[in-house]
C-alpha cells in the first residue's frame, strides 16, 4: 500500500466518501501535469478505484 492509498483509506474510515474521491482527483490531476512534463513516469492514483457516489450520498453546505 502505497501513502496515497493509506491517506485515502484514513479518510474513508471517518466515511468522508466524496472527500476521499475530490482528494483522489485533485492529487490525479497533479499527477497527470507531473507525468506530461516528464516528471514521473506514472500516475500513482490511477490504481485506486474511488467511491461510487449516487446524488442523495451528497450533503450541500453552506
């Protein structure tokens, strides 16, 4: 298990769902940009499969 895996798996144990799949698409996206200028050679989130979220899984805050 990689640290990316571990801080997403901490996350879902206080059942914070979407927060764990916006943390996941946020660092993919980082990751991606990385990967384009060369950086890395892969994208480490790519092997995490996120939450399927349905639209009554999401509170509004305000």
């Amino acid at each position: 298990m990689n640290d990316i895996e571990q801080i997403f798996n901490d996350i879902n144990k206080e059942q914070k769902y979407a927060t764990a799949n916006l943390f996941l698409v946020n660092l993919g996206t980082i990751f991606n940009k990385a990967k384009k200028w060369r950086l890395i050679e892969n994208n480490p989130t790519l092997v995490i499969d996120k939450h399927k979220m349905q639209a009554d899984d999401l509170q509004e805050s305000y």
